[in-house]
C-alpha cells in the first residue's frame, strides 16, 4: 500500500508539472492572440476606409467603390483573359499601393469577390476575363 501512495504522490507531482506546462502555453498562445488583434485592426482598417466593409446600396454601386477594384475594373475592361501575374505586373508598373499587404494575395481576393459577384469569371487555364455582371451558369 505504501508503494501505491508513492506512485500516486509521484503522479500527481507530474500532472502538476503537465499543467505548469499547459498554464504556460495558454498564457503565450494569448499573447500571440492580442497581437495578432491589434495587427488585424490596423489591417481591418487600412483595408476599408473607415474600418468597416463598404455596404452598397445598388448592384451599380458594388464594383468600382475601392481603389483595387477601380484598377481591376480598368486591367479587364478589354473582356480579355488576364493572368493573375500579368495583372500584379501591371499594378506594380501603375506604381498602385498595396500597403504592407501582399499585391498577388489582394488582387487575388479581390478577383474571388468579383468573381462571387459574377462580374469576372475564371477560366479554365487560370486567367481572370470581365463579365460585367452577366451571371455564368457552370458549363459541363
């Protein structure tokens, strides 16, 4: 019996070192959390100009409203297919500012909104074309 107490006193001694070690990853795993918010916040605002997603009143309205989507807009108004590289290439050359964001990533998502909003479409070698809103239905 007294063996048993000693390996109980010894587990517990041990769990309570697993969970020193535990308390101490929840306290880094939080400060990396408040710093990644404060990070996102001065992100979240640079993205939008007062810190909030503009919300459009008319389907109009929607395409245009910032300055990646007016460039955007400008880079496919020909209906050609464009690369996604071609297009960073042509922002780059615009001198356009990205900010501390990476320029391949924002025209990226910002093409993925477009595309949500059937104003672009991609097609199946990759490139990005203008619709103009004109929905597409899938093509089997």
């Amino acid at each position: 019996m007294k063996e048993r107490l000693e390996a109980i006193a010894q587990e517990r001694e041990e769990l309570k070192f697993d969970l020193t070690q535990l308390d101490q990853k929840e306290i880094r795993i939080k400060a990396l959390l408040s710093e990644e918010e404060k990070r996102w916040e001065k992100v979240q605002s640079a993205l939008f100009h007062n810190g909030h997603a503009p919300k459009p009143e008319t389907d109009d309205d929607r395409v245009g409203r910032t300055p990646l989507a007016r460039f955007l807009v400008s880079a496919l108004s020909d209906r050609k297919p464009h690369d996604l590289k071609d297009m960073v290439l042509r922002a780059i050359q615009e001198s356009f500012d990205f900010g501390v964001k990476n320029s391949g990533r924002s025209i990226h998502f910002a093409l993925i909104g477009l595309q949500q909003n059937g104003y672009v479409r991609r097609l199946p070698s990759g490139a990005w074309q203008w619709t103009g809103g004109e929905k597409q239905t899938a093509q089997r």
